[in-house]
C-alpha cells in the first residue's frame, strides 16, 4: 500500500513536459472571419463533465497564459498566423494530466478547441482522464454562445 501511495504522490509532483499532438491539417476546423486583423481567432473552452471540476484549467498558448477555465467557460484570444502549440494544465495537487496539441493557425479563420475530462474506475483503482482537441465550427459556435465568456478583461 505504502509503494502505491509514494507511486501516485511521484506522479502527482513530477513535472514532466507534455509532448503536444500535432494537428497536421486544421483546415476542416477552420471558420471563415476573424475579429482579430491579420491573426486568427482562437476559442478554448472547458466542457460540461464533471470529473476533475473543482480545479480550473488553464491554458496557454506558446507557454504564455491565456486564462482559467471552470466548466462552461471559454477564453479567446489571437493566434498569428503558424504554427502553435496550446496547453491544458491543472493545479499538481489534482493529479490530472496536463495535454497539449500543436497546430498551423491560419489568419482570417476562427478555431475551436475543447478541453475536457473523464472519470473511469478499473478494479478499485478510480483515474481521471483528460483531453484537448479541435472541434468543427458549427459545435465550437455553440458552445461559445452557452457558455460564460472568462477572457481576461473581458468583465466576468
């Protein structure tokens, strides 16, 4: 019992680097218009499960933090045009899994991307999961228009 709980308490403090999935092609995710000049628009929001909610998400787009997500909340920012990489990541205590994707942004698109969580339990043993990934347009458009707005100066 003792090696299962220094097992889990090692994976709870490592701080391993999250190798992104890489987007090949974006384009099928893509909507037209952005309301950012020259840039594309870039909506991350955080889905209804309720596994793992007592701790916001925070996402970071090229290791700068963009926002904290609860669920049903979304941030938006611009993305210049090229390739980027975004990162979900929660509190070490929480013992979920950072994920991160890597994709070519293209300007004048809007993206939508989705981050959420899972809960499973396999003989006893209870594991969170967690993933991020781009969704098509017509179900990123809306989430956005359900969900609550946390952009940072946005006026939450």
């Amino acid at each position: 019992m003792r090696i299962l709980v220094v097992g889990l308490l090692l994976a709870a403090f490592s701080g391993c680097a999250t190798k992104p999935f890489v987007v090949a092609d974006a384009s099928a995710y893509a909507s037209q218009g952005s309301i950012y000049d020259g840039q594309a628009t870039v909506y991350v929001m955080r889905d209804t499960s309720g596994a793992g909610m007592a701790w916001p998400a925070n996402v970071r787009l090229d290791g700068v933090q963009k926002g904290s997500l609860r669920r049903e909340t979304y941030v938006r920012f611009a993305a210049t045009p090229g390739r980027h990489d975004i990162l979900a990541h929660w509190n070490r205590l929480s013992a979920l899994r950072e994920v991160a994707f890597n994709s070519d942004f293209k300007s004048g698109k809007t993206y939508y991307v989705v981050i959420g969580t899972s809960f499973a339990a396999y003989a006893g043993i209870m594991q969170i999961g967690t993933n991020l990934g781009l969704v098509k347009p017509s179900v990123g458009a809306q989430l956005v228009a359900t969900y609550h707005d946390r952009t940072p100066g946005a006026g939450q």
